[in-house]
C-alpha cells in the first residue's frame, strides 16, 4: 500500500503527479487553494477548464497541470457544510474516491490534496480531516499502482488535525 504523507506546503510548488483542486462548480478559478492553483498554472488552465463544462459536487475533472511542476491538476467540487445533514459526508468522500478513479487512469503514482470544503466552504476541519484519510485509505488500499499520497495543509490548524487523524 501507498504511503501518506503530511506536509505545511504551498499545493502549487509541490513535483507531484496531480494536485487536487478544491474547485467550485464552474472549474473558472475561484478564492484560496483554486485561485492559487489558477494563478501559478497560468491562463492555459482557465482556458481548458472553459471546455470542461464545469463539475458536480463530489464529482472530479482532470486537466494538465501547465505551468505547475504537477503534471495534471484533478479539480474536484467539495460541499459547502449545511450543519451536515445535506448529505456533505458522502459528497466529500466522493471528492477523494473521483480522485483516485483518474489517478488510476491516468496512471498516476503520487497525488496532493489540499483540506477540501475546509476554507470558505466552512466543513469542521477535524470532520473533513477524518472522511479524507479514511477515503484516502480506502484508495491507496483499492489502487496499488498509487506510492503516494501527501495532505497539502496551508496552515498550522489543519495541519495538526491531520496529524492527529494519522497518528
């Protein structure tokens, strides 16, 4: 099985195989981590993104990386939190399963995610933390062809969260 890894890292600078976009329904940048990504990608991903038609919440689109050292950006649509009985669980675990199902398309070996749905979409860090590395699991237990895994964490909160969830 794959490993995980957590790092107090910039998403955009990290050499991996895919970053995960915590992107909003129009895939057309955004705030935070999806603004970030767009910026450092460049405007060829806002142009490719533009042919994607968007993307559902829980659900995952692929694009190249561009400018970025990863070479694919995974843009996923976490939920916005509703007090959690709309369903969020379940819509944040399918951001990690779509994840996976084009990783393992795309023959990907190593992936970052950023804290999806934990910036302005308000899901409690520790609830987003504890579907994320069960989902992450339960992936790289599924994938073999995937060696790893590391929790892109902005800052020193989420960051603790995901250590706590791995220890």
């Amino acid at each position: 099985m794959g490993s995980i890894e957590v790092a107090q890292a910039d998403i955009t600078t990290l050499a991996v195989d895919a970053i995960v976009n915590a992107a909003n329904t129009s895939l057309l940048g955004g705030g935070g981590v999806d603004g970030a990504i767009h910026r450092a990608a460049g405007p060829e991903l806002l142009a490719e993104c533009r042919l994607l038609g968007g993307c559902k919440t829980g659900q995952a689109k692929i694009t190249p990386g561009f400018r970025l050292p990863a070479r694919y950006v995974i843009h996923t649509v976490g939920p916005v939190w509703n007090g959690g009985g709309r369903g969020e669980a379940e819509l944040l675990a399918g951001c990690y399963r779509e994840s996976f199902v084009l990783a393992c398309e795309y023959d990907l070996r190593t992936l970052a995610f950023p804290a999806i749905s934990c910036g302005v979409y308000g899901y409690p860090i520790d609830e987003a933390v504890a579907i994320a590395v069960r989902a992450v699991r339960a992936g790289l237990s599924e994938n073999e062809s995937i060696e790893k895994v590391i929790f892109a964490c902005f800052g020193d909160e989420v960051y603790s969260a995901y250590q706590r969830a791995l220890a």
